[in-house]
C-alpha cells in the first residue's frame, strides 16, 4: 500500500494574476476584451487620436492585467471626451456642426461596439478572478475567513458567447437609432404635439417659446430615456409577477394585506384592552392635559402672551 497517496494535499494558494490564464472562462474574456480594446484604440487612431490609442492602453492593461476595478469607468470617461475632442482640446469655434449628421457613422459604430466589448470582457474577468457577488449582509456579520463567491472555473458556453455579441449589435443599433431621432426631430411647443422634422438652419428669433438645438436634443433625450424606463420598468415588473410560484404571489398577498390592515388591527386591539379593563375595574388611568386644552386652555394661554406683549409694548414707548 502506498502511504505517499495517503497523505494530504497542500491546497494551492489562490492567485490571481496565474488564475487570468489557467481559468478556462478567464482565458477567454481576457481575450474578449482585448481583442475589443484593440479595436478601440485603431478606431480613435484612424479618428485622429493617437494620444487616445496610448491612454486606452494604459486603462486597458491597468484593469485587465492589475485589476484595478475603477478602470472601466475611466474608459468610459476618456472615449467619451476624446471623440468629442481628439486631440485633447475642444474645438472652440463651433464644436457641435457636426452632429445633426453624426448618426451610423462606421467609425462611431465600430468604436461603439468595440468599447462594449470591452467593457463586458473587462467586468466578467473581474468577476471571475476578483468578486464575482459580494456579500449582501454586512461586514460586522460576515465571518472573518468566509471567501468572496467568484464564477466557477469551466469554459463559457458557446450561447453565452453568441448572445454577448447579438447583444452588443443590438445596443448598437438601438442607440443608433435613438441618436438619429434625436438629431432629425426638434421641439416646438407652438405646435401640437411638440415635437418637428429638424430645420435645416436654425435662425434665433426672440419668442419665448423658441428652442434652441441644444436644448431641443436635451428635451429629447430626456423624453426618450423617460419612456425607455418607464416601458422596461413595466416590462420587468409584468414578466417578474409571471414568473411568481403560487406560494410566493400569497406570501406577498398576505404581506399586503397585513400592511393595509395593521392599523385597523391595532386600533380594534387597543379599544378591546380599553373595554377590557373598564369591565374589569382596573382601567388604565390617562395622563396628560387632554383634548380641552388643544380647544380653549392654548387659544387662550396665547390670547394672554399677546396681551403681555402688547402691554410690554407700551411700557417701552
């Protein structure tokens, strides 16, 4: 018998930074990522920008590789700025001509697209290499060695990828078209509904209801995000009471059923101790100045401070 095999196995201490190429799912996402990263940084090159290709490197290799968590919003913020602005300054003479044309662009669509990539690669990797659900209770009531919950260490399914790129198409050409409605229509609250084809020049005139484009496309997109949230709210909210088992639609049945009727509850339950105690003798005896002096004891405890106000008054003079 062999006593080697016996013997306990040293766990292996978890590392992170070995976890982003031997985890399967890791491997992959890491690829995702930079393979939408790289894409990224051409496009703002071929856009004009190479200060922003070099930034996006840095940000890039600074969330995938050190894990940094705050990377992806600085991502965000820096595509943002730098296709507004390429070389790091705005155009002051007139920096917003060209977006009434700006929709489907193939550069924009491209960097659009490949940011989302990114981005999705970037928190799934964090995910499973970092904290893949943190702790819901609070850190005075979780142990001192429990561990974070990370993904499970298997490669992702081919649906799952497939899915991940329909979606980000998806996106894409939905905030496509969202901007294209934003740039094409205009407000005028002179008209019923408020909302025109855009001019094709826009010349001040000193109406009070005159909008100009700036706010007309902030109204707009405003609205827009109004009716997307209220739909998906709806949406969500109508789908989750479908998926409801029987026992849980009557748990939450009974919860608002107890908060409707609780007062009335607690009211019938204090009038039943009150008759209680009066048939019994031993009626709680009631403190304080009773309902007589809100009526008469404060009008006229006010009524006397304003008569030694006054009086005070005409002492002084």
């Amino acid at each position: 018998m062999n006593r080697d095999s016996d013997a306990p196995v040293t766990p292996v201490k978890p590392n992170p930074y070995r976890d982003l190429i031997t985890n399967p799912a890791s491997r992959t996402y890491l690829m995702i990522a930079g393979g939408g990263l790289a894409v990224a940084m051409l496009t703002m090159f071929l856009i004009g920008s190479p200060i922003a290709a070099a930034l996006l490197l840095v940000v890039g290799l600074c969330g995938l590789v050190l894990r940094w968590t705050a990377m992806p919003v600085f991502f965000v913020l820096l595509v943002s700025y730098l296709t507004f602005a390429p070389l790091g300054w705005p155009n002051i003479d007139d920096p917003f001509s060209s977006i009434p044309g700006s929709h489907f662009r193939f550069l924009d669509v491209i960097l659009i697209g490949s940011s989302m990539v990114y981005l999705i690669g970037q928190y799934r990797v964090l995910s499973i290499v970092h904290v893949g659900m943190p702790f819901d209770a609070g850190k005075l009531y979780v142990k001192p060695g429990a561990k974070a919950t990370v993904r499970p260490a298997e490669a992702p399914h081919d649906r799952e990828l497939w899915m991940l790129f329909a979606r980000v198409g998806a996106c894409v050409l939905a905030g496509q078209l969202l901007w294209l409605a934003i740039t094409y229509l205009r407000v005028d609250f002179e008209r019923v509904p408020p909302v025109i084809s855009r001019a094709p020049v826009e010349i001040p005139r000193a109406d009070p209801l005159f909008v100009p484009e700036f706010l007309s496309r902030f109204l707009l997109s405003v609205g827009f995000f109004l009716a997307v949230a209220l739909s998906a709210r709806f949406a969500f909210w109508y789908w989750r009471l479908l998926q409801l088992r029987i026992d849980q639609a009557r748990m939450i049945l009974i919860d608002t059923q107890w908060a409707e009727d609780r007062r009335e509850f607690d009211r019938q339950e204090k009038w039943r101790g009150w008759q209680k105690g009066k048939i019994l003798g031993a009626a709680r005896k009631k403190f304080g100045c009773g309902g007589w002096f809100l009526t008469v004891g404060l009008p006229a405890l006010l009524l006397v401070l304003f008569l030694v106000v006054l009086s005070c008054m005409g002492g002084f003079r």
